[in-house]
C-alpha cells in the first residue's frame, strides 16, 4: 500500500469530504490518494493563502476538522496567513505539506537548501500550530496524523501540521506494520465544583447592573442554547464580541450588542457602566477591553470563563483584577450554572435593562438620516442587507471597514451565522472562506461582504467559484482604497493617504470588468434609493452574483475608539463631558471590591 494512500484514507476516516489542495512536486503523491479515495476529494483554489483560508472555514462551518495540502517550500510558506488564523481563533485544522525527499534534505551540513524548494517547515510553523512534525519513518505517518488530530481537537482547539517528504509519501509499506497512537495523557475533568458556580451565582444575586459577555469559545463548545438559556434564566442583558455576534437576534429585549473599541455606543456604555460582567468564551483582547485594560468596566466585579488558564492569567500583569477565574469549557461552565440557578430567586434587572434600551434609542448605530442621503451610506445599506437575509444564511465578511459596518449596523436573525478570521483579520479572507463554507454546507446561499482592498488579495478565486458554480453572492464595498487604514492615518498621520488611495499610489480596478471576465453576473449600485431593489436583484441571481457598491472614500467607521483611550470616548457626538455625564447611571465605586 503506497503510504499517500494511508494518509487519503485517514482523512476520510475523519470525516472530512474536501480537502483544498495546489499541486507541486512534492504533494501530487498525496493529491492523487486523495482524488482516488473513497469518500474525500479535493477542490483546487488559485493560492495556497486561499485554500488555508478554505479549510478554515471548513472547519468552522462544519465544527469539525479542516484540511488544506500544499507542496513544500514556497507552497507551504504561502500557507502561514491561514495557519495563524486557525491559530489565534482556535479552530482545528490539519495542514499537510509536502517536503524534499529525505535523501536532498540538508539536515545538519550547515547549507541552507540542498533539495529543490526545501524550506524547514517545521520550524517556521511551531510557534503558530498546537503541533508540527516531520514524518521521518514511514510506519510512524498514521501515528503522527492520530496524534495530530488529538492535539488539534483538545482542549483549546487549533491547527497542526503534518510535513511529508516526498520520497515517503510514494513508499510502498506493510499496513499491518503501521504504529497507533494510543491517545493523549490528558486528565480531561469535565465536572466543576459546585460551590465555584454558586459563588458565581452568588454574585449575580448581589448586582445591580450585571452584563453577560459571550465570546466564541461558546460556539466552539457548541454551547448556543445554553447560553440563550443562561441569560434568560437570569434576567441578564448580552454583550457579545464580534466572533459571537450571531448568538442573539437582533430583537431579543437580553441583546446589548457588540462593545469594544468598534462596538456600539450603547453597548459600551452598558458594559462600562456595568457592576458585574461575567465573561464566557472570551479571552477579553484589548479590541474588547479597549486601552488600558484596566479602564474596562472600571466599577465591575468580573468573573471570567476560558479554557485557556493563560488567558486568564495575563490579566495579573495588565493590571486587572478577575474576582473568579474559571479555566473551564464554555458549554461545563453554562450547563452548571443552568443547573445549580434552578429554584433561585435572583433580582430584577428590568431597571438595568430599560437604561440600556434607552441608550440604545439614543445612540442609534443607523440613524434616520441615513436613509435620506443621495449617494450609498454603508450603513444603510449594510441593514438592508440584513433586512432581506433569511434565518439559515451564512454571511462572510472580510476585515476593515467591511467588517466593522457588518458588526455595527446589520441585525441578526436566529439562525443566521457570521463568519471572519477574527483576531488575524487578514485581508482576503471572506471570498475563500465563502468558499469553504459553500463545500461544508452544498446548496446553501452564502453571502460574501468584503471591500475593494481585501478582495484584491484574493480576486484570482472568482475563477475557483464560477468553476464549482457555487451560489455566493458578494457585496463588494468599494471605498477605493484601504479606508479604515486612512481613518488611522487621519487620526496620528495628518490625513496623507501614502499606499491607502489611488492618489496615495494604490490601483483601483474595474471590479465589474474584472468579475465579468472570471464570468460573474455583475450589477453595480451608487444610489441610496437603489440599494434595496439591487439587492433583491443580487439575491435572486442564480448561481455566482456579484454587486460592485461605489462608496464616498470619506465614509468612515463611527464610532471608533482612538488607540489609547478607554471604550467610553466612542467619539461621542456631544463635548465629552457631557457626553460622560449621559452615560453614567450613578456614582461608580473606584474599586471593584
């Protein structure tokens, strides 16, 4: 048995039905496995970056393992961006490269390369995998790829990858002579001690103000209805970061929203007004916490839920105090609390609730105004996008501009899933990933918002899905240029738009031109009046629809916090001492004993 033909039949035992693979040297052994595999196959996207987004995507669509193939050297190099993606959001994905054959490999002469494209995998990927290795014995591959998936699918999930050289791969072996891996020593306790959750209760019956922030760790726990349900059994009003922005519909009276350093006005004003947060699934990253940390939820006592005990910990050197720190999954920490709340009396949040619905109507992400301007306001038409969505779509987007409009103004409906590389943000996400969640899920209509900058990243797999016909429909807003960068250069750069702007150097093409050419069905919108009808329009296009939005380069993302300054100045509209006065429910305590 070729010992490529073990690795294909593996990932099929693993479930997974597409791989994203690009041809080279040192992987056709293993492309071929796979096409002749019973159960799996593979789909070619145009870069390597877009198929590790693809698999990505896989992952995170399917809850389940993603896998992407590339050759070694610049094949494998190219895959870095996605890598680090499923890294920092904590998804599980198998990445497999080709290497040099084990006879050209340079091991300790010295050279830098011996073999053609031999690049040390391995050690350019350790520090942004759970797990990486060379396979040196050709009885150890399935042993290695066992050990793999364990690592990447416990505890706090993530990438790991699985280098192969050449020679190996097309190696006749003994499948009998191949070594199991006999599991991890992990002593995985998913009870938790009953008096932990009720003193977290405890503290619940003694707040006035308290907010429930949900990250997503609770959809990688798989842990939606639980939370739902936590909130409800509570009384507790939900801020959610932006990974979780999906979890509550837009209209539920618990929805606060999304908070942070691009959140909405109300929601930071709730969560900073807060006297309790108690933080599920969220590593509270300073997008969420805004600068210093230590300004975060200045009067609340915080208790705090990661599976990741480091995550909880660097809070000791940033200056903030966790009252409870909880190392737990999101899904045992909602399940004890639903469990151990039963039969409680808790207070009534309704006064709470009503403030926040007031700021809420106060401090509207999509004023009325809006709606009256001539050429496309991005919010406007960001809800109306959200307005003809139905329950079961799923929505990409890619960073900047694209993704903060997104998270501010479109309003979730239950069932509805939104996805983005959300602590990599890299540009030239959205259409790959689109692509990946449109093999996880066949048939399914899967709307793709991106901006002119990131979809120049990734415009070469416009082919890819007119290829497959997959039925994405891609709201391009085009701002000509990087905008949420030029908001950056205005706020410390003086507004010189050096790399940002076609008058800063930056192309701009036409995008129809270009979309119609991979053989898009394009419409174009420039009118406020004209984006519902061009969107209906777009919706309704069978297979591949693409909608080139022309945007003012003015238009910016507000509010936005200033790097360095804590989330309650969200460019307010009003001086900003009055503006703090508005917010401020009633004298807040300095400590949070």
């Amino acid at each position: 048995m070729k010992l490529s033909d073990v690795i294909a039949a593996y990932l099929a035992e693993q479930g997974i039905r597409h791989v994203f693979a690009i041809s080279g040297g040192a992987s056709l052994h293993l492309i071929h496995s796979i096409a002749e595999a019973a159960g799996t196959t593979y789909i070619c996207p145009l870069h390597e970056q877009a198929g590790a987004f693809a698999a990505d995507a896989y992952a995170r669509v399917t809850g389940g393992l993603g896998c992407a193939v590339a050759t070694s050297g610049p094949g494998a190099t190219n895959l870095i961006t996605g890598i680090c993606s499923s890294f920092y959001d904590s998804v599980p994905v198998l990445y497999l490269t080709g290497q040099v054959a084990t006879f050209r490999a340079k091991g300790d002469t010295g050279v830098r390369q011996i073999g053609f494209q031999e690049t040390d995998t391995i050690d350019i990927c350790r520090s942004i995998t759970k797990y990486a290795v060379l396979v040196t014995d050709p009885y150890r591959v399935r042993y290695e790829l066992q050990k793999a998936v364990a690592i990447a699918r416990t505890g706090r999930p993530g990438p790991v990858l699985v280098d192969v050289p050449d020679d190996l791969q097309r190696m006749d072996i003994d499948p009998s002579r191949l070594l199991e891996f006999e599991g991890l020593a992990v002593d995985v306790d998913a009870r938790v001690d009953d008096a932990v959750i009720d003193a977290c209760l405890d503290v619940v019956a003694g707040a006035a103000r308290p907010v429930l922030v949900y990250g997503w760790g609770v959809h990688l726990a798989g842990a939606e209805d639980q939370a739902r349900a936590l909130a409800a059994t509570l009384g507790m009003p939900v801020a959610t970061t932006w990974a979780v922005t999906d979890l509550m519909p837009h209209d539920d009276p618990l929805t606060v929203g999304g908070f942070g350093t691009h959140g909405a006005r109300y929601a930071n004003f709730a969560v900073q007004n807060a006297d309790l947060i108690i933080a599920v699934g969220s590593r509270l990253d300073t997008k969420a916490t805004g600068s210093p940390p230590s300004t975060f939820a200045r009067g609340a006592r915080i208790v705090m839920v990661d599976i990741d005990a480091a995550e909880i910990r660097k809070f000791d050197r940033l200056g903030v105090h966790i009252e409870h720190g909880l190392p737990l999954d999101a899904r045992v920490f909602l399940e004890a609390m639903l469990r151990r709340a039963e039969g409680r009396r808790f207070p009534d949040f309704s006064p709470w609730r009503e403030r926040i619905h007031g700021w809420k109507a106060s401090y509207p992400v999509c004023g009325p105004a809006f709606a009256l301007e001539e050429s496309v306001n991005p919010y406007w038409l960001v809800k109306q996008l959200s307005a003809l969505l139905e329950g079961g779509d799923i929505i990409f987007s890619d960073t900047g501009c694209a993704l903060a409009w997104m998270m501010q103004a479109f309003e979730f409906k239950r069932g509805q899933r939104f996805y983005h590389a959300f602590n990599n943000t890299p540009m030239g996400y959205g259409l790959p990933g689109a692509m990946g969640a449109s093999f996880a899920r066949p048939g399914q209509r899967i709307v793709c918002v991106t901006g002119d900058g990131s979809l120049q990243m990734a415009i070469q797999e416009l082919a890819t899905v007119v290829h497959h016909q997959l039925p994405i429909k891609i709201v391009l807003l085009d701002n000509q240029g990087h905008g949420m960068v030029r908001q950056t250069q205005e706020m410390w750069l003086g507004g010189h738009y050096y790399a940002t702007s076609p008058q800063g150097g930056l192309p701009s093409p036409d995008f129809c031109a270009v979309a119609r050419a991979y053989g898009w069905t394009t419409h174009q919108v420039s009118l406020n009046a004209d984006i519902p009808a061009k969107l209906r329009t777009l919706l309704d296009t069978p297979g591949p629809g693409f909608l080139h939005v022309a945007l003012a380069p003015d238009h910016r993302v507000v509010p936005q916090v200033k790097y360095g300054r804590p989330n309650e100045d969200a460019d307010p509209l009003l001086p900003r001492e009055e503006f703090l006065r508005s917010m401020i429910v009633e004298p807040l305590p300095v400590s949070r004993s």
